[in-house]
C-alpha cells in the first residue's frame, strides 16, 4: 500500500489569542512565502501553520506544487485531497477550535481552498481564496461551511489569473447560498494592503 506523504510545515505560535491562519502558497512556492505576512503587525496576534505543497517542481525542493500530472491535463485529486485533511486532522484541529481556523489561499493556494478547505465539515472561521481559480465549474461546500465568511480578492490588472476566474467562483459560491464577498483591488498578482487589512478586520472582529 503507497504511504501517503505528509505536508511540510512551520508552525508559529502566539499566546495572544487562541486564532490561526493556514497559509497555503501559490505555484513554486513553498512555506517561507507567508513569512512576510507572518511579521505583518496587522497578524501579529495570530498563530500561524506555514504549509508547503508535498511535490516539488522539477525536482526542486524549494519550488513546490500541490498535486501532480498523471498524464496531460489529468491531474491528481484524491492523494492531495488526503493529505491536506490529515494534516488538519492530525495538526490543526487538535490544537485549535474549527471556528478559530482561517485559512489564506494565494493563486494555486485558492485553488487548494475551492477544492479541498471549501468541502470540509467541520465549520471554520474564516476562508480567503486570493488571486485564484477553480479546477472545474464547480465548488464543492459542505452545508457546514454555509456560514463561513469566504472573503474572495482579486487584482483588476493581473496577468497570471484573470479577474473573470475570481468572478466566476464568486458566483458558484453565491447560488450555491455561501456566506461570499468578492473583493478587487488596483494590483497585479498579489496581495496588496487592501486585502490584508479587511481579512485582518474579518479575523479580528470574529468572536
């Protein structure tokens, strides 16, 4: 029987309030790219789990991904799928209330929220998919998640993932009845003050 792999992780904690973010990097990034907001004053109360995608990029250790091609355009799904919920099994909800856990998804990281933290049971404080897009024309959510706020930003002017990838996500989680906000913003591919300080105020004005 294959072993499933085991993510790679940081985990940063803070005595100052018994919230978490999961950090979930974009395509050949890898744990140390939320460092940055980690030292954020606007975070500074927050633990942190620093995720690194469990393949690498060219068989470089440093340049991670979150799934891999089984043949041409046929990615993995069900081996990612079991390792990201037993990581949150094993790690998160052991240490932290569902409610208490955000998680922040940048580009392919949102992604990673759309398919996988979307469909979750257990109800989580907080959901951001920046910059991202869906795998198909669907999101699974689990009516656990109906709640939940999922915070979607966007760069009008990026280049990488069109705006149009946000939108339409934003509008298979709104029929589908989802607690959903889409926010853009003048930037490119990243994520501008903007989007830190309302995902900071979401985080900080839940009870």
């Amino acid at each position: 029987m294959k072993q499933i792999k085991k993510l790679d992780f940081d985990f940063i904690e803070s005595k100052k309030t018994k919230k978490v973010i999961i950090a979930l990097h974009g395509w050949q990034g890898n744990k140390d790219s939320f460092l940055p907001l980690v030292k954020n004053s606007l975070f500074n109360e927050c633990s942190w789990f620093l995720l690194q995608g469990p393949y690498s990029v060219d068989n470089d250790p440093n340049r991670r991904t979150w799934s891999y091609e089984l043949e041409s355009n046929n990615w993995a799904y069900e081996e990612p799928k079991e390792i990201i919920y037993n990581f949150f099994q094993n790690e998160v909800f052991k240490k932290f209330e569902s409610k208490n856990i955000y998680v922040i998804g940048f580009s392919l990281g949102a992604l990673v929220c759309y398919e996988y933290i979307c469909s979750m049971k257990q109800p989580l404080g907080g959901i951001f998919p920046i910059s991202g897009f869906m795998k198909s024309n669907d999101i699974n959510l689990n009516p656990n998640q109906i709640e939940t706020p999922i915070i979607i930003g966007h760069g009008k002017n990026d280049t990488v993932v069109p705006l149009e990838k946000s939108m339409e996500a934003y509008e298979v989680l709104k029929r589908k009845k989802a607690n959903v906000e889409l926010i853009t913003y003048d930037a490119q591919h990243n994520i501008p003050i903007k989007m830190l300080t309302i995902i900071s105020k979401t985080i900080k004005n839940k009870p």
